[in-house]
C-alpha cells in the first residue's frame, strides 16, 4: 500500500512539473510589441548615460 501511495505522488509530482511549466506561445504580434518595448526601455537608459556624459563635460569645463 505505501508502495503505491508513493507511486502515485511520484507521478503526481512528476506530471505538475511537466505541465505546470508550460509556457504559452506567444503570438507574432505580442513577440513585436515586447521586443519594441525593451527597445524603447534601451534608448531611454542609453539616452540617460549621454546626458549623465554631456553634464560631467559641463562641470568640468566650468
């Protein structure tokens, strides 16, 4: 009986973790829009570093 009973939680266990994971697929669209966002999210920060850049210039210049 202990036997089964730990078969059966094996298995249990076993079959959450293979379908539990699964991740969704995502669509060509929802796949555009992500990578356009950590494009944008990218510029931004780079964007930021040059401003940091241009205002250390300026300090040091004056």
């Amino acid at each position: 009986m202990k036997k089964s009973a730990y078969t059966l939680t094996l298995l249990l266990c076993l079959s959450l973790v293979f379908v539990g994971c699964r991740e969704e697929k995502e669509t060509p669209a929802e796949t555009i829009e992500e990578t356009i966002e950590e494009v944008g999210e990218e510029v931004e920060a780079a964007s930021e570093d040059v401003q940091d850049v241009i205002e250390d210039v300026e300090e040091v210049e004056e």
